[in-house]
C-alpha cells in the first residue's frame, strides 16, 4: 500500500524535524542524516542487519554495501508493503527475518472520551492481568517491548478496583526523550465498544503533556489498529522494514 503525500498542513514540519531526528539516534546516524529533501539517503554498515525507513518523502536505507547498492536499482520510495524490501534482498531473502511496521504521530490533546468517567488504573499488574486474557500474538505485538510507567487500563466498574476486569490498556515507552513509542490492548471479549480509543486517547495525551510526540506502530495488514490511530488523530506519514 503506497503512503498518502505529506502533508504539511496535517503534519507541522517542524514535528516531521524532531521525529527524523529521534530517528537518527535510534539508528546511531548523525543527527543531521534526515535533515534533506532527497529522495533517498544512504547508510552504510558493517553488519548484515537491514533498516529501510519512510518518512514522509525520504527512504532512507541502512545496511551493509551490498544492500545500499541494490537499493539503487530498485525505483520509487519504500511503501508500506514488503515488496521493496524483497526486491532488495532478492535471492537473499530466505536468509533474513524481515518484520514491516506503519508509521504514524499524533500531535494533538484531544477531548473526547466515549466512556463517561472511565474507571482508570495506572497499575501495572492490571495490564499484565489484561495480557493473560489475550492471545499471545496480540499481546506480544502491544506490549513485546518494555514499556514504561505509563499506563492507562480501563477496568469494568461492576466489581471494586481490586478485583476489577481489565478491559483494555494503553502505555507507551519514552524514546530518546522525544517520542513516546505506543502500545494498545484490549480485552477480546469487550472489543467494539470503544474501550481501546479511550485508553488510547489518554495515553496519547499524557505523552503530549509530557512533551513527547506519540508514535503509533502498526503492522500493514493491522487495518484495525491502523483505523484506531487514525480516529485519535495520528497521521500516517511513514513506514519502517527491517530484515535481520
């Protein structure tokens, strides 16, 4: 699936500066690598490992000479599809994991809330106990990477808090003091009931109040968790594979 054209009336140029800069850190690059409106740019290492990221017109290619040289004969800029990965590995391509996520931020507080007065945990333990009622897929796309102290759980207000069903939780991990990277779960017995957006939206805005600018990963063919941020706000400007 091809990325939309950037925005800039959706998405201030100055946030797309601060997110290819904590991109830059996260893949070691010197904090100016980004700060071009070419089409491509390249990085060279000397590990096998691949990094080729979309953010907003730039593909940026990080991996070995090999890798960057194929790149050069591929057309077009990376999308949110494994094609362009594939094309690049070519016969290498039963030798690398390859793992593809959408990109999307969300720059904006929101209001709205579909629960009124939502019962809200920032324990832990409740999104663990969250964890153990879904499959092990889902929860180790939400939450297969730490995160921080950062959680909103949305629990069923038919118990007291100390024995209360967790519906649905949210939280996010701070990244280089610039992005707060998220993640959403929600309980496969209360999904459609707006619990995720709502758990989502205060995640989102206490990363905002923090200073942060929220980061959304999603797996392409994620459609629904694609539609959630979509609904908060976040625009979708960029898309990142790696092969390892």
């Amino acid at each position: 699936m091809e990325l939309p054209a950037y925005d800039a009336d959706r998405f201030d140029p100055h946030r797309l500066d601060i997110v290819r800069l904590a991109w830059c850190r996260r893949l070691s690059l010197d904090d100016r690598a980004l700060d071009t409106t070419a089409d491509r740019v390249e990085h060279r290492t000397d590990t096998e490992n691949i990094v080729v990221l979309r953010l907003a017109q730039t593909t940026l290619i990080v991996g070995p000479s090999w890798a960057v040289d194929a790149a050069r004969g591929i057309e077009g800029q990376a999308d949110t599809g494994r094609t362009w990965l594939s094309t690049l590995l070519g016969d290498r391509v039963e030798q690398y994991d390859i793992d593809s996520h959408t990109l999307a931020y969300g720059s904006e507080i929101g209001h709205t809330i579909d629960v009124h007065d939502p019962l809200i945990s920032h324990d832990a333990e409740h999104a663990r106990a969250l964890a153990e009622h879904c499959s092990e897929a889902d929860a180790t796309e939400a939450f297969g990477e730490p995160v921080s102290r950062h959680w909103f759980t949305l629990l069923g207000d038919d118990r007291p808090a100390d024995s209360a069903r967790s519906l649905a939780s949210a939280g996010y991990s701070e990244e280089n003091m610039i992005l707060a990277d998220m993640r959403v779960l929600t309980d496969p017995d209360h999904r459609r009931h707006g619990y995720a957006a709502v758990v989502g939206r205060l995640a989102t805005n206490d990363a905002i109040d923090d200073g942060l600018i929220p980061q959304w990963r999603a797996r392409p063919e994620n459609t629904t968790a694609r539609r959630l941020a979509a609904r908060l706000d976040y625009v979708e400007i960029g898309a990142c594979h790696t092969a390892v």
